[in-house]
C-alpha cells in the first residue's frame, strides 16, 4: 500500500511490519518502468499474492519521511508519533470511522442518517485510506527524486469512484461487512454517487484508462484537465435530434476531489501587447488588458490495482477575480 521499495521488500516475506527506520535502505535506480524495482526486490509487488497493508487487522506503521534536519528534529518526532500508523480496517475500526463521519463531518446524528448519508460517509472513510496511500506516493516520488510525466486531456471518462477505489484498494470486503453491520447494503449506496460530468466519448475513457494504467504499472505521472461546473454536456434525444444540456454532476458534494485554494494561477483572455522600456533603458514587451479568471486546482486520487500507488488528476476549476463586475 506505500510506494517504499524499503517497507515492501519487509512486506513481501509475510514477516510483521516493521517500521521503515529499521528496514535497510535500497538503490535508487530505476531499472523498469515503475518507480522500484520489484524482482531486484525479490518480492511481488500486489496486495493479494502478499501482505496487504489494507486488508490487514491491526494498524501497520507507516514509512517515517527523511530527516529535515536538527532544528524541527522534536517537532518531526512528535508529528511521526501522532500519525505513525494507518487506519486500521477490522469491521469496528471501518464502523467507528463511518459512524465518526456521519456525526463530524456531515452533522447529523449517528442513530438516525439516511441512505445516501450512510454513502457520504462510507465514501469519506475510504478516502481517508486513499489520502494515505496518495501522500506517501508523493512523498516517495519527491524523495527518489523520479522524473514525471503528465498527461493533459481535455476529457476523463473516469466512471464512478466509489466501488472502483474499493477494489483497489483491496477494501470492498471489510467495508461490506462494516456496513452491514451498520445495517446498510453497499449495493444500495453506489447509486447516491453521481457520474464525474469530465467526458462523453473515447477520448475521455482513452484519458482514464491511462490514468488507471500508470497508477498500477507505478508510474509517477499525474493527468491534467478541466473541472467543468455544468460538464461537458448532458445528452438528450428530442424528436430525433440530439440537444445538449448541462450536467449538475456538482449538485451535491463530491467527496473524492480535494479541494487546493492555495493552488490558485491569474488566466489572462485576449488583451494585448505593448512595448515599454525598463529601468536600464532595454526595449520590453509586456501583456496587458483583456480579462483575467482565477484558475483553481482540484486533486483527484488514482489509486493503482494490486500496487502501493496512487498517482492525481488535477482538474482546474475557473473562477473569477473580481466579484462583481457591473
């Protein structure tokens, strides 16, 4: 479930995990396609043919992230401690989680919540294991210092994620149970999720299957595109034609994308060029006028089949830079 050549090597023997301080270090060449080797390991690299750090009882430890240094020596130490292990996945940990989100995150009371709350939360708990496996994916690739590629498509035909992020993350039976147990069918929450309003055609499901590709092959690659407010469009057959109308795929929260405010660009539209000098006397040209939008980055996590890795979609959302406008 960790992207750490390290922790896997230590996993794949079936022995009990062992924290990432006493696993010994590897070469960080890259000699196949993935970011780590997996036969120079000696160990294969998937959940259901080794220890899986998801479908395992008992919280596992997590990798402990490289030195910065005396001066935040204690601070490191006590944020290590306080996160050293992952959520744990037996029914009543899943169960507390579910039920701790219906109460904190969405404000209602845990004895009474519908359906499609029973959905919201459940969806948040698994995100909650997603963000796990994505941020040290991340931190891995800043470490190993890999070289990346990105993927820029106008269209994701992603499907929805809740099932598909279950599987993956070898989750599905720990989360049926629990929500039995809470005496919910997961059968009757996948329907609460709306389809991503991202893609309509080929192109769109070429892009995802792309995604989903480089997440499992280990891949550091992220995919690019635009998070369309209304999508891309809503297709209606009227008299025979085809009219296209707006998809309210955002009408209701989404609880996989991540919002980054702080990951925010000024667009410029049209405007024009115009020569000035500076302050050395050196002719310039600069961009001016036209209209500027906001651009806001909204993360999407891609987790591999049977990997440690989980890779983004960073989808851009337009806003603007004024608000008002008269």
């Amino acid at each position: 479930r960790i992207p750490w050549a390290q922790a896997a090597q230590a996993f794949g023997s079936r022995l009990k995990p062992t924290r990432r301080k006493d696993v010994p270090p590897q070469s960080p060449i890259m000699t196949t396609s993935g970011v780590w080797d997996a036969n120079a390991a000696n160990f294969e690299m998937k959940r259901k043919s080794s220890f899986s750090l998801f479908s395992a009882s008992d919280p596992t430890s997590r990798p402990r992230p490289a030195d910065a240094g005396e001066k935040d020596k204690d601070k490191n130490e006590k944020l290590w401690n306080l996160m050293a292990n992952y959520k744990a996945n037996d029914t009543e940990s899943v169960q507390k989680d579910i039920v701790s989100h219906v109460e904190y995150s969405l404000a209602c009371t845990r004895f009474s919540f519908s359906k499609e709350d029973a959905y919201r939360a459940a969806s948040l708990a698994v995100r909650d294991r997603l963000l796990e496996s994505f941020n040290d994916t991340n931190a891995w690739y800043r470490q190993q210092d890999v070289k990346r590629g990105y993927y820029l498509s106008a269209e994701y035909l992603l499907g929805r994620a809740f099932q598909n992020a279950l599987v993956n993350l070898d989750l599905e039976p720990a989360f049926q149970e629990a929500m039995m147990g809470l005496g919910f069918e997961m059968e009757d929450l996948y329907p609460f999720e709306a389809d991503p309003g991202l893609g309509n055609g080929g192109l769109g499901r070429l892009a995802a299957c792309f995604l989903d590709s480089m997440a499992t092959l280990s891949l550091p690659c992220w995919g690019y595109g635009i998070r369309y407010t209304y999508g891309i469009f809503k297709q209606d057959i009227v008299n025979g034609w085809q009219v296209e109308k707006p998809d309210y795929w955002l009408a209701k929260p989404v609880p996989w994308e991540i919002p980054r405010p702080d990951i925010t660009y000024p667009i410029r539209f049209g405007g024009h060029v115009e020569e000035y000098k500076d302050e050395t006397g050196a002719q310039r040209q600069r961009w001016v006028g036209g209209e500027i939008i906001q651009a806001m980055a909204y993360d999407n996590p891609i987790p591999g089949f049977d990997t440690y890795n989980t890779n983004n979609l960073r989808l851009w959302r337009s806003l603007p830079s004024e608000e008002f406008d008269f």
